[in-house]
C-alpha cells in the first residue's frame, strides 16, 4: 500500500476521532447534568467534576449506568459511551497508521 494512502487513512482516523468528540461534547455533559438532578448517589460516586475525571469516564465505559434502572439515563449515557469509544478508536488507529505511514516513507 502507498505511503501516501496509508496517511490519507490516519487522517480519516483523526478526522472520526473529532467527530467522536462531537458528540461526546454534546452528550456528555447532558447525562452529568440528569445525574445531577436525579441521581445523587451517581453524582457522589463520579465526584465534582466528573466531564474530564478519569474514574468518571471509566465508569462511563464500562456502562455503569446500566445498573440504574432509568430509561433517560440510558438514552443520554449510551451515546456518551459509543462517541468516547469512536475517540479512542479513532486515536489508535490513527496513531497506529501514522506510524506505520513513517515508517514506511
């Protein structure tokens, strides 16, 4: 494979890795703020702060919200999950393409 097509698809994985972001932006803070107001004991758990914290983002990963028997939370938490995995797939592989694209050029 080229070089230069090799690069091409580090850029489209950068270019998803933003998008992901995206919507991470606009989902995200919507579930802390149902949280918030209707979940005290998630909000005690996830800590002041919770956007960018590392154990908030990890209970948001593992689905944590699953255990809460609340259809709102879902509907806001689940797309949180699948955009903060559309980043960090995006960034590995364009990391992983970028790198090999390097190397090979």
């Amino acid at each position: 494979m080229d070089t230069d097509v090799i690069l091409f698809l580090a850029l489209l994985s950068f270019a998803l890795a933003i998008a992901g972001a995206t919507a991470f932006v606009i989902f995200w803070p919507l579930t802390l703020v149902h949280i918030r107001d209707r979940h005290p004991r998630i909000k005690a758990q996830l800590g002041p702060g919770a956007f960018l914290r590392p154990t908030a983002l990890l209970w948001l990963l593992r689905g944590g919200y699953r255990t809460t028997p609340d259809g709102n939370l879902s509907a806001l938490a689940t797309p949180s999950r699948i955009a903060l995995l559309v980043i960090l797939l995006g960034l590995a592989l364009g990391a992983m393409l970028w790198t090999i694209g390097k190397a090979l050029g």
